[in-house]
C-alpha cells in the first residue's frame, strides 16, 4: 500500500490497523538505528521500536502536520532512547559470554572455506574499538552524531528535534568527530 | 446459576490439576539427539530439520544441512547413554540430577578411546542445546540435543 | 588554531566539519576551498570525517542485520489484535451458558496435559536453554553462542588436530 503522508496520517488517526502496520513497515529500520546509535545496545533498542510504535500511535491525535511524520518518530525515539539513557534500566539478563567476547551480536561466518582468520580479527578489532569510543561519548553529542550520520539530518532539523540551537549541534558534532578520531587513530589505514 | 456452579467446580479441578507434579517426570529423561551434517558445498536444506535450520542460521552461515541421524535415549539419573557418530566418534549422555526446571547432564565426545570434549550443563525441560563441529566429510557435524 | 607555512588562512576545524556537512556559510566555503590545496592536515581531516561516518552507518546496518525488527512489528501487531479480540467479546462471557462449554473444553485440554505440554515461556526475556557449568577436551578453541530468538545456546568447539592431542583446557564458566 503506497499511501501519500497525509493520507498514512488521516487513516492513522481513524485507527486503520493497515495503516499501523505500513507505518512500521517504513520506518522500523530507521527507528531501530536511531535506538541502537544512542543506546549501543540490540535488545533494548528492539524495545525501543516496539514502544516507540505503541506510543506514535496512541498519541497520534496530536500530530498536527507541521512537521514530516518521520521527524515526529525521530524525536519519539530520540526521547525514548535517552530516557533509557538516564533511567539505566537493569534487568537480570542470562547472559553467556562467548570466550572471544563480541559486543554487537554479528554472527560469525563459521566454517566458511574462505575464512580470513586475520581480516575478520582486524575488522573486529577495529569494531570493538569504535563501538568502544561511541559509548564513551557524552549521550548529547552521540546522539547528535547518529542523527547526523546515520539518517543525514540537516542542522536545521536535528536543532528542531532536540530543542537546542544549530551552533550547538555544530559543535557537540564536531566534538564528537573530535572523539572518535583520537580513539581510532592507530586504525586509520585499515578503515 | 447451576451452570456457574459447575464452571466453579471444574475451575477449581484445573487449579489443582496443574499444582499437581506430574508423574511422568520424576524417573527417566527422554533426550533426543539430531546429528546434522553442516556444510557449504551444496544448496541443500533436509525437510525433516525444518524449523531448526532457521535457528541455526541466526548464528551459523552454512548452504546445506543434512540430517545424518536420529537417536532417543531414555536414561535414568546416573545411567549414560551412547550415541555412535559418524567418523569413529561416540557421544556419551549422562543425566546427573534436577535442578528446578532443569536437567543437568555431562556430555562428553570420544574418538577411538580418546576423549575429544565433555561439557557439564543444565538443561532447560524440553530445551535444545546444538554442539558443533567436528570436522566430517566435506563439512562439520552438529549435534541437536533435545530434552524431552 | 594554526597556520600553515606559505598560506595565511588558518585552519579551522570546527568550520571544517560544517563544511563537510554542507552546513557552512558562503564566506566560510570560500575561505576553506581557497585553504584546502594547501592544508594537507585539514584535507586529511576531511576524509576523517567520511570514514568515521561510513564507519557509523556500517556499524549500524550490522546490528540492524541482526536485530529481526520484522519480528518485533510481528510481536506488535499480534499483541495489539490480542487486545482487541479480548476487549470484543468480553460481554457475552456474562452469559451462563456460553461460560459453561470453554470451561470444560479448558479442563479436558488441562486433564491430557495439553497446556503443560504447550506452556512455554515467551521468547523475549527467556533465560538460555542450556547453562555451561564446565567444558574440558583436546580442542583449540570454545564459542558459546545464544541464537536471538528462541535462546538456544550453542556450543562450538575445533577440534586439536595434532597426533597426541594433549592440548587440554578446561574451562570453568
């Protein structure tokens, strides 16, 4: 169902189940690299995307319009993400860690004739390492970061979505670039 | 109302029935073990592994699984139980004890009289542990463990 | 700040990084287009700034590769067309007679140990199917993985390929 913006919104605040489904059939993926971005972690950021869902379509009454729909969900997501962020939710989690412990569940490509023992070290390597300094990143500036990076928010909108000003994303953004450049320095060539 | 009456005595039946162990459970554990042959020289997914190889593949890369064979034990605390695998090997099942909804179990792998590995592990009722991978033909061996 | 040898115009790289993002100024595009042929270091910085980005947006497909949001839409709609079938009939369970033949359908289900049988604990939050207390062998290298799903764990081990084999680890968890 290819429904325009206005039409998606008009069916979703007649509680159109179909239009329910559409909209989290276009923008799951977005919302679930917003999430991850920000909370670093894969399962609550699968929490985030089912609650951030539930919580556009209860309060989509109040969306006037004024901005795009998927600006709305940005900061839905943006909100929920560093609310999770601040509550530092603790759940007892059985967690096994494997011997060579993996911090963004890849799967391994196990058995493959072509395994490159050294490549896939390195590649994870310099995973662990930038996973590593994007956690150490304030949540303001990473938060900022994923934006910018992930879904090529102008200034302009990431401002409007986090209420702050344009010369302030302009710098936490640098900061952030700043960070990661430092902490992955002695990686540059292989990125 | 009669008929609430009735629907009152036989809610009541069902609770006690559920707080009730169950008999069966006490003795013997029924295990199931799959042994599959994964490998990446063919396009192959055996049908009677359905439901399995989409598990596996959330971890695993292969293009062909193969069911090689299937084994039941049923085994007492303390009784083992073995399974021949292919390429000279034998897989041993020994339930050790419960705990809560646990069995715990050592499984251990022998090739020629030499022990390859053993694991002490607490399974879950009616859960499934997959142990891999023994190199074998053109491909690995992957044993699925079921408790039953 | 700093300026390079030969060429007045100082390097700035906060403005850099705006001018990577399309962000700066005229005036400011001006100044570092007519800077950048000169600047190593900040020509450098730029192509930083793209790597760290590339590097940001692979690193987010990789975990939204394995995340399975179909899933979860999944788990949403089924949860949300749960609720509404609950809410639906709720008033025709007042009645007598229609409260009378579920129940004992229940029961009878309850007495050949169907829902003891079909009572499984739901996917999300379930522990591991399997807890590793120790492993020992002649093998070269342990993985334990957890499959996202249905949490079954899987253990897998290489073998030692050499003739006496005596390379023993045991491990405990």
């Amino acid at each position: 169902m290819a429904w325009d913006e206005p039409t998606l919104v008009a069916l979703l605040k007649q509680g159109h189940e179909g239009a329910f489904e559409e909209l989290m059939q276009r923008y799951r993926q977005k919302v679930y690299l917003i999430a991850y971005g920000i909370t670093l972690d894969p399962e609550e950021s699968r929490d985030i995307v089912q609650e951030g869902f539930l919580k556009a379509f209860q309060n989509i009454s109040r969306f006037e319009g004024r901005a795009r729909l998927v600006t709305w969900l940005h900061r839905i997501t943006v909100n929920q993400s560093l609310n999770w962020q601040r509550r530092w939710k603790r759940r007892l989690r059985w967690h096994h860690r494997p011997i060579e412990s993996e911090e963004d569940g890849e799967s391994i490509q196990l058995g493959t004739d072509e395994y490159q023992a050294e490549v896939l070290h390195q590649r994870r390597e310099i995973d662990q390492a930038y996973h590593k300094a994007l956690k150490q990143l304030p949540d303001d500036a990473r938060t900022i970061y994923v934006l910018k990076e992930t879904e090529g928010l102008s200034y302009a909108e990431i401002a409007r979505i986090l209420n702050i000003k344009k010369g302030t994303v302009s710098s936490r953004l640098f900061y952030a670039r700043q960070r990661l450049q430092k902490a992955l320095k002695s990686y540059r060539e292989s990125i | 109302m009669p008929f609430r009456k009735f629907s009152m005595v036989l809610l009541l039946a069902a609770a006690v029935m559920l707080l009730l162990p169950p008999a069966w459970a006490a003795a013997q554990v029924n295990i199931g073990i799959k042994t599959i042959l994964a490998s990446n020289d063919q396009q192959y997914e055996d049908p009677q592994l359905k439901g399995i190889i989409d598990e596996l593949q959330t971890v695993f890369r292969f293009t062909a699984y193969r069911l090689l064979k299937q084994d039941h034990l049923s085994l007492g605390t303390g009784e083992t139980g073995n399974v021949n695998l292919p390429g000279g090997r034998i897989l041993s099942v020994t339930p050790t004890g419960n705990r809560g909804d646990r069995t715990q179990m050592a499984l251990q792998i022998t090739k020629q009289n030499r022990q390859i590995f053993e694991t002490h592990i607490e399974l879950l009722k009616r859960g499934t542990i997959t142990v891999g991978g023994p190199r074998h033909a053109n491909g690995y061996l992957l044993l699925n463990i079921t408790s039953k | 700040m700093k300026t390079t040898p030969g060429n007045p115009t100082r390097c700035d790289h906060e403005q850099l990084s705006r001018y990577h993002d399309g962000e700066a100024t005229s005036q400011e595009i001006r100044r570092i287009e007519a800077h950048l042929p000169h600047c190593p270091d900040c020509r450098n910085m730029l192509a930083d700034f793209d790597r760290l980005g590339h590097l940001m947006r692979s690193h987010g497909e990789r975990a939204l590769a394995a995340a399975d949001t179909s899933a979860v839409m999944q788990r949403l709609l089924t949860r949300r067309q749960q609720r509404r079938e609950a809410f639906a009939g709720w008033r025709n369970w007042f009645k007598p007679a229609r409260l009378f033949l579920p129940v004992t359908v229940t029961v009878l289900a309850l007495a050949i140990y169907i829902i003891p049988q079909s009572f499984k604990i739901e996917p999300h939050g379930q522990a591991p199917s399997a807890i590793i207390n120790s492993f020992t062998g002649s093998v070269t290298s342990v993985m334990l993985f957890e499959t996202p799903n249905t949490h079954q764990t899987i253990i897998w081990f290489k073998e030692d390929s050499t003739a006496k084999g005596e390379n023993d680890a045991l491990q405990k968890i």
